[in-house]
C-alpha cells in the first residue's frame, strides 16, 4: 500500500528543490501536480501500509533486499457513499498507466496448475512428476523504491498474470480455437483483483490460485538470481532469507520443497534441511479463527504434488514431535499441519511455524498472546523459535511527506536534519518543551494543518468546521473489534448531554469535531452498518442549531494512504480503542504520535509500548486490560453496564436517528449479555477518558507539551528500528552499500 510515490521519491533521492524549480520552469506547482497522482492500493489496511514502511526502511538503512508481490489490476476499491450507505467502486488504477513501474518482459516464469502426478522411473530410483493441466505466464513489473540519503534503491517485484503460449499450441491441436481464448481471459484474472477481506479468506479457489501464482513466480526468480552466481544448494541458506508476512505466502514451504526434491533432486532430508534455514515468519494476527485454512480438496485439485509435500513434512513432523511428547492425542491434533474435521484442512500457520527458524509477533502483547494462547503447543515445543519485533511507521512518509511544516520545526529545534534518518534523535525536543517560542511554533503548525484538514472536510462533505475545537479521530478499517461503535455511542452522549444543559454550561464545553473515516469490507455487515449510523448520527447532530460548533461529526470517505497524509498531521486527539487483545499491533497509532497527536486509548497492541516511552500521564488510556477480558465476557449478563450506555442503545433502537429496523440487529451486537466486545462495560472508563482529554484541551499550554512529548517519544516506533531488529535478529544480514 504505496500510496502515491511522487513526493516521496524526490525528497529521498535528495532532489526536492530542482525538481520544484524545473517543473517551476514548465509552468508547473509542484503541490499541484504531487495531488494529481493516484494512489497504489494494493492491500487492505494495516499490514500493507506497514510492508510499504518496511520497503522504504530496507532501501534506506541499505539492506539488499527484494519486495515480491501481486500487480492488482484493481487495487482495493473505492469507497463511495449514498445516502449514508458504502457502496464499492473498483479502482482501475492503471488507466493512464503507471509511471514508476518498468515492464520486465524478458523476466517472465511459467506458473502451472492442477493435472496430475505420476511416478517414474528415473535411473532405478522412482521419482514423482507433476503433470500439469494448465499453465500461465507471470511477468515482472519492477517497482523501484529509493532509500533517503543513500544511492541503495530496492525493488518491488510484483507479478502480472498473461496467458502462456502453450494455450496456442493446445488449441492448435485440438481445434478448439474458440475455448482456447476464453481460456486466455480466464488466466489474467488471476492477478485482477484484490481480495478486500482483510482477516479472513478462507477456502476461496481464486484466492488461493493468486497465492500460488505469486509463490511460484516469486520462487522461480530467486532461485534464477541465486544460480548465476553459486552452483551449490547448500549455499542457500547463507545467501537467501526469506520472509513470511503471514500466512498468504507460505506455500513458498512446499514449492521450494518441490523445487529442491523434484526439479534439482536433492533429496527430501538435503532439502529439508535447507528450507528449514532460510524462512523466517511474522503473524499479524490474534485470534486463531483469524488463522489462514486451506481445504485440503482444493489444494489437491489445484495443485496436487503440493498436497503430497504437505503431507510428507506432516508426517515427518508428527513423528518427530511423537518421540518429543508422546502419545498425547489431543497436542498431536491441535499441532498438526492438516486439520481433520468436516472441511479437512491445511493449516498454513502451523505450516509456517514448523519450516521457520523464527517465529514473530508485531508486538510484545501480541507475542505474549501468541506464546500463551495461539501457539502454546509450539512455544512450548521450540521457545528459542518465538521473538518480537515490534512494528513501526517511516518518518520519511509521515513526517517528511505529509507534514513538511512540522518536519521543517523539527529540523530547526533539533538543529539537525538527521532525525529523518535516525528517528531516536526525536528524543532531543524533550529539551526544548519548556521553550515558549518552540511551543508557539509547534502550535502554529498544528493550526495550519487544522486549516489544511478543514478545508478537505469542507469539500467532502460541506460541513464547516471550527478551528478552535478539538479534531478528534478515528480512521482506519471498520471492524466490530475497533470499536468505531464506541466512538459513535460517545458522540451520542455528548450530544445527549449538550441537549440537556442550559447556555451558561454549554459555554464551557470544548467544541469537538470528531473525524470518521475508514472502509468496511464489502460482505461485512454490521460495519456497514456502523457506516451508516454515523451518517444517519452526523446528520442529526450537525444540523441541530442548538449545537452549533459545540459538536460535529465528519465521516471521510475513501481512506487511503493520501488522505491519512492529510488527516494525520491536523488531529488533536486520535482514537485507537481497540477491545484489549485484539489488535495485534497497530501502526496508525504511531502515525499520529509522530504528528504530535494526543492519543486516547485502550493497553492493545503496540499502544503498551507506545506508554513504556511516553509515559501514562501523556496519554488517555481507558478499558479493560487484556488479562481482564476473557473474565469480563465470562461474566457477560451480569456486568454492570453504565446507565449512559443503555441510554445511548435506547436512542439509536428508538429511532432518534432514524432508520429504526435498519439499526436493531447492529444494536443486537452490544446488548448485555451478547457485548463480546465489551463496549458496555468499557462505556464508564471511556467517557472519562474523554473528560480528561477536554479537561487537557482547555489548558493549551498543558495540551501543547504533551503534543511535543509525544512526537518526542515515537522514535522507537520508526520502521527502521523494526527493520534493523530484523536484519540483526531474524535474517542475520548486514548493511550492504551500493558500490557507486
Ligand atoms: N489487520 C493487524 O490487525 C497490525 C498489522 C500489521 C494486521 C494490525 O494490528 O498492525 O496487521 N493484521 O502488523 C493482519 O493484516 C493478516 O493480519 C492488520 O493490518
């Protein structure tokens, strides 16, 4: 999820201000021309901004490392909305081209899929070959991505589906002429379109031939480029690292088991014993119903020799683990690679973990998650196997890019441009909080980037909105987890409590405009729904006259990484009220504290760390701990629920914001008893939260120093701290300058 690369490219190749002055010459503005260019969407939410991070780290630290991955033709798709509803649009990106991308149309591989696999004889010594039924072309698309300060640009290597030759040649021997174009349409589909679901995607036979598609090619070009300069297999470990980020790509076990065994005839123990040194896996996930499964009857039927690999390094490992725990039935079960049951299963996570030396979480809470819960059964097996490595956000993309004025402060005040490569250097504005010219700086800048913000709000939605009141966000993926619920059932209750007060107390109220945005995925209901409360909400409340600037609600259609870029840099507060346990990281939480946001929020994902820097006074923090809940939902019914929160559900079953019916069933969802995500009993501690940060607001000078604070400690939280645990920790490799 690049988003846009013009500005990004200019100013990490160090050529911002030529640029500026030639395009000067040709008539052109600069900004002007940056905000015509489309955004690249080619992933869902969090994990693939975070794998765009991860890219502009590696390039810049001089890493030499490779991207691979799908070259969507549609990428993730707009987000329109009717009268309150999301409708989806597809995002042809590629209309008028992509202008970073250089076609490789001599670096191309065959894919193959499904047929069948036959023993032969092959010196005395019986071998399996896959016959394949079909076969497509995938060709490269390179996809440079420039480090700051440096000469080392990585790649981007994404894959494109064409149909292979082979398909002339079938259709010429058989006359089938006709078929055998519509069987050429049939093969490009693969790379069309991206999967908009972005936890679950189980058992779709598209999704898993994309997948495959991507593994393979991907496989094939590492294996060409190791061969050109090494003839020997066992070298492969010191020369390759290959990284799972999660489970999408974790065919890559069984394809280069394939590769090695059936195609280099290595022999299954030589092959094993080098597959298993050179993958390394991160999971991005929390709960294991969130865990990638792959049917076992489509994986047969799509790519048959794979099943029988899968099997093989599962019943190696089975009997492996006998001789480590015994016959205990019920651990073997859980630890198995296939899954039995009605759909009998591949479960790509236990795949994963078995043929990687390392297993990763994206935080410390989601690591602990993963060793006491998720994967219990293997932390105990290999705890040398378990580490974490906390994600994080480039400064070079949420500072420099998207907030050009503050990151200008930065450099004057730390007196030093350095920070844009060291993020740690970001410590030394501490020294200057108590500076009243820093803080009027620092305060201006917010100001200008309310201003910016405003004026996008005022032509997305026609809503005016007031400088002086509190910008208060929430943007990321609709999910019943992220509690975009609560946020909304908050706003009610202001809105509730204005309506109840006379003038002389609505006077002293600090003015909010609360900023909505983010997609739900096409099939999921009831975050269409929320959607839709918050429009049916937002009505109401902005056009109550007795409210006034006391309280807006915006909802920001179309998120995207460009809109986050103006979003970011204005928010006074932002939200990331996750129920605790459930996000396993979080990085739009960085984002903002590196914009010198407040944040409010709930000890999830990274947000724990975030407070081991920032201390808790620096922050509002609300909701149950993560080692709370699962007695909190034991406990269901008989919570105690706040009366402002039966109140609030009251109003919207009611019909106060219209659309009665529309409403129940998401009202349904946080009904006590049914809560699972607890937004009952976290309502009480999350309104007060909210207090303390209007008590906060009232004082600027207070308010002014925690936002300071908090850009002061979000150096940890740069991907290139991330990306050099890796380097050091998991892949073992070192810097690698470009020679020139
Ligand atoms: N949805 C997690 O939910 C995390 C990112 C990146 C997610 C986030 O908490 O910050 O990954 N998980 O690690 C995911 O995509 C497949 O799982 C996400 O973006």
């Amino acid at each position: 999820m690049i988003g846009r690369s013009l500005s990004n490219s200019v100013i990490n190749l160090g050529i911002q201000d030529q640029y500026a002055e030639a395009l000067n010459q040709l008539g052109f503005e600069f900004e002007v021309l940056a905000e015509q260019e489309g955004d690249a969407s080619l992933g869902n939410g969090g994990l693939a901004r975070f794998s765009a991070c991860q890219m502009d780290s590696l390039a810049t630290l001089d890493y030499p490392a490779w991207g691979y991955g799908l070259r969507y033709e549609y990428g993730l798709f707009r987000q329109i909305i009717v009268d309150g509803f999301q409708h989806e649009q597809p995002d042809y990106w590629l209309n008028f081209g992509n202008p970073w991308e250089i076609e490789r149309i001599h670096v191309t591989y065959e894919v193959k899929f499904n047929g069948t696999v036959e023993e032969v004889d092959m010196n005395g010594e019986k071998v399996k070959v896959w016959i394949p039924g079909e076969t497509v072309e995938a060709v490269a698309y390179d996809n440079p991505i420039p480090g700051y300060g440096t000469k080392n640009t990585i790649n981007l290597r994404l894959w494109a589906a064409k149909p292979s030759n082979q398909f002339d040649l079938e259709a010429y021997n058989t006359g089938d002429y006709i078929n055998s174009i519509v069987n050429r349409q049939n093969t490009e589909a693969i790379s069309n379109v991206l999967y908009p679901d972005d936890r679950s995607h189980q058992g779709k036979e598209m999704r898993l031939k994309q997948q495959y598609f991507f593994v393979s090619a991907s496989l094939q070009d590492i294996i060409r480029r190791f061969k050109e300069a090494h003839n020997n297999f066992d070298e492969l470990p010191e020369q390759v690292a290959l990284h799972l980020n999660d489970t999408h790509p974790s065919l890559s076990i069984a394809e280069i088991m394939r590769i090695l065994v059936d195609e280099e005839h290595l022999g299954w123990s030589k092959a094993w014993n080098i597959v298993n040194k050179i993958f390394s896996f991160t999971t991005h996930t929390v709960v294991a119903e969130g865990l990638e499964k792959i049917p076992v009857d489509l994986l047969g039927s799509l790519l048959p020799r794979h099943l029988q690999i899968l099997y093989e390094i599962n019943s190696n490992f089975m009997e492996e683990l006998k001789k480590k725990i015994g016959l205990d039935y019920n651990r073997l079960s859980r630890m198995s690679i296939i899954e039995e049951g009605a759909v009998k299963s591949i479960r790509m996570a236990n795949l994963s973990i078995v043929c990687s030396h390392t297993v990763n979480g994206v935080s410390k809470v989601h690591s602990n998650t993963l060793k006491t819960k998720t994967f219990k059964d293997f932390y105990e097996l290999w705890p040398e196997k378990f580490q974490y490595t906390t994600n994080g956000v480039t400064q070079r993309r949420w500072i420099v890019v998207s907030n050009p004025s503050l990151c200008a402060l930065l450099s004057k005040w730390l007196g030093t441009e350095a920070w844009i490569r060291n993020a740690d250097l970001l410590t030394g504005l501490r020294d200057h909080v108590d500076n009243t010219s820093f803080r009027h700086e620092w305060k201006m800048v917010k100001r200008l980037n309310k201003m910016r913000l405003a004026e996008y709000i005022e032509t997305m939605s026609g809503v005016k909105v007031s400088l002086d009141a509190m910008f208060d966000v929430q943007v990321k993926r609709i999910h019943e987890y992220k509690r975009q619920l609560l946020n909304i059932f908050g706003i009610i209750h202001r809105y509730d409590c204005l309506k109840n007060m006379d003038k002389n107390d609505r006077r002293k109220v600090v003015p909010r405009v609360c900023i909505i945005g983010g997609k739900a995925a096409p099939g999921y209901e009831i975050a269409k729904k929320i959607i839709k409360l918050c429009h049916a909400v937002a009505e109401k409340v902005n056009n109550d006259a007795d409210i006034g600037d006391l309280l807006k609600l915006v909802f920001i259609p179309d998120y995207n990484v460009s809109v986050a870029e103006l979003v970011i840099p204005g928010a006074d507060l932002s939200q990331h009220i996750s129920t605790a346990g459930h996000e396993a990281s979080g990085t739009g939480s960085m984002k903002f504290l590196m914009n010198g946001c407040l944040l409010l929020a709930t000890a999830d994902g990274s947000t724990v760390e975030i407070i081991e820097e920032l201390g808790s006074d620096n922050l509002f923090l609300f909701g149950a701990k993560v080692e709370e809940v699962a007695e909190l939902r034991e406990k269901g019914g008989a919570l105690k629920v706040p009366l402002q929160f039966a109140r609030v559900l009251r109003m919207v079953r009611d019909g106060y914001f219209g659309d009665k019916d529309y409403f129940q069933s998401l009202c349904d969802t946080v009904e006590v008893g049914n809560d699972f995500y607890l937004l009952g009993s976290d309502f009480g501690s999350y309104l007060e939260a909210q207090a303390a940060a209007d008590k906060a607001f009232v004082e600027p000078d207070k308010w002014i120093k925690m936002s300071i604070l908090s850009a002061a400690a979000s150096g940890r939280f740069s991907s290139d701290r991330t990306i050099r645990e890796y380097a050091e920790r998991t892949w073992k490799i070192d810097p690698c300058q470009c020679p020139f």
